[in-house]
C-alpha cells in the first residue's frame, strides 16, 4: 500500500490527522496529503470522527500512539484546552485550540485559526483595522476571529443563537455590542458594519439550504462577507453576498492557512502553500 508520496505506508510511516464530529466532510485530508506528497515525506493525514464525549479518549490515544499531530475542528476546540500539557500564548489567549503538536516530550495546544483568519482577508485585500465588523457565532472559531480583529484594531459586534455564550464571549475580548440573534436587529446593525464573518456551522454540509438570519442586501456596497464554512465552498450566504455585488471571502483561504501554520508545527519546514490551495480547489 502507498500513500500519496509514493512512498510504502510502513513501520515508519507517521500519523498526523483531524478529529472532529462531523468530519467526513473535511477537506483537510485532501489538503494535507497533497502537502506532504509535495514534501516527500513518509506521513498520513487521516480524518478520525470522535464524539464530544470521547475526545479526551482520542487525546490519550495521541499521547500512546505518538501520532505526530492532530487539528482540531467543530466540538472540540474548547474543551481540547484543559487536556494538553502547555499551550501556545495564542491559544491560551482565544481559549481554544485548533491543533496539537508536541514540543520535546510535551504535547501542546496552539490556535492557528487567528493568524490563518487574518491572512486569508489579507489574500483578498481585505485589512479590518479600523472597521466595524459583525461576527455570528460564539464558539472556538468565534473565539480566534474575535481575538484576530481586536489585535488588529477592528471593531467588533457579535451576535450569537445562544446569547449567554456571546456575552460570555464579550467579557472576555473588547467586544463593543452584543446582538440579538434575530433578522430585525442583525438588519438594523447591518447598516452600519463593514464587514460580516459566520463562525457557525449553518449552511455547512449536510444542511447546504441554511444561513445565518443575515439580509445581505442590508449591507453597505463596501462591505465584505466571510464565510468560514469551506464545505461547500460557495454557500448560500457567500451566493447572496456576491448576487449583491458584495465582495465574498470563502472559508478555503482560513482553512488553507490555518492547515500550512499546523503543518509548520509538526514538520518543522515551510508548508507548500500552492500545492494546498490547489488541492482543496
């Protein structure tokens, strides 16, 4: 049996992969095993689906199996943090972690989500210093985001299906209004924002129909919509944005970058960023 280096899976082979629930849908086996077939390394990337109640189980399992590394993805990112030996300034800031490593004997937690957030906008010319920026949702991605655009100088408003999440969230990063998870008041603020960023779930598969209760027409012509969920890359709310003649930012440019920063971590050499990107497309 070969893996996607050509190289014989064997006794030497490594084991990096994501642990999430759902995860057959990710896209990160693709990406990363085109990034290590780029590298002529002898490793697989592998998707391992582990229920919320399991994962400290799959974290011990990292720890006796000496797998090289894991991502971590939708529920994990935040209990994840309690099960490490250190973690990353980073993660201990976001309070969440979207990847293991280990550094020397020690198994550590960092967040890559943030750094990978700010360089996808980047792709496309996107800088949020000084705007004022809309984020939906209240959980690990939510936390990076929040985290990235207040470093960065953005203003941040945060509205969340679970309000005592957002303002949980809110007493935590300099978070300027909470709102209410309802089209009435999301289309009032709508007005006055310059930016929009989904770190829910909706419109991810297998529910490709749903959306956030954002009424994209609402937006400022300026304005841009992020969509963190990559699968499908064109969702509903990126298809509104761009029928609106908005500028749409998809989730695969996060996903690409936050992958590459991860693979950093555990290889220790430049990721192949083109390779990546092409591999998800």
């Amino acid at each position: 049996m070969l893996n996607q280096t050509n190289l014989p899976i064997d006794a030497h082979t490594q084991v990096v992969g994501v642990v999430g629930y759902p995860v057959r849908h990710s896209l990160s086996p693709r990406m990363h095993n085109a990034a290590l077939a780029h590298l002529r390394l002898n490793w697989v990337y592998l998707a391992f689906e582990v229920g919320p109640n399991h994962l400290h189980d799959a974290v011990r399992g990292m720890r006796v199996l000496q797998f090289r590394g894991l991502n971590l993805t939708i529920p994990h990112k935040e209990p994840a943090c309690a099960m490490v030996d250190r973690l990353t300034p980073q993660a201990q800031a976001i309070g969440a972690v979207n990847t293991l490593f280990w550094d020397s004997a020690y198994l550590t937690g960092d967040n890559t989500d943030a750094e990978g957030f700010l360089r996808a906008l980047q792709e496309e010319a996107i800088d949020p210093a000084g705007q004022t920026v809309l984020v939906l949702g209240a959980g690990g991605s939510a936390r990076a985001v929040v985290y990235a655009l207040s470093q960065r100088g953005a203003r941040v408003w945060l509205a969340n299906r679970h309000p005592e999440r957002a303002h949980q969230l809110a007493q935590i990063y300099p978070v300027e209004s909470v709102l209410e998870w309802e089209p009435q008041a999301l289309r009032h603020a709508l007005h006055q924002v310059d930016g929009v960023v989904n770190c829910t779930p909706l419109g991810m598969h297998p529910h490709p129909n749903r959306m956030p209760p954002v009424e994209v027409e609402a937006l400022p012509s300026h304005a841009w919509v992020c969509d963190l969920v990559s699968q499908p890359v064109e969702t509903r709310l990126l298809q509104s944005a761009r029928a609106h003649q908005l500028k749409a930012v998809s989730g695969l440019g996060m996903l690409v970058w936050q992958g590459a920063l991860a693979l950093e971590r555990w290889t220790g050499v430049p990721a192949p960023i083109e390779a990546m990107k092409q591999a998800v497309l």
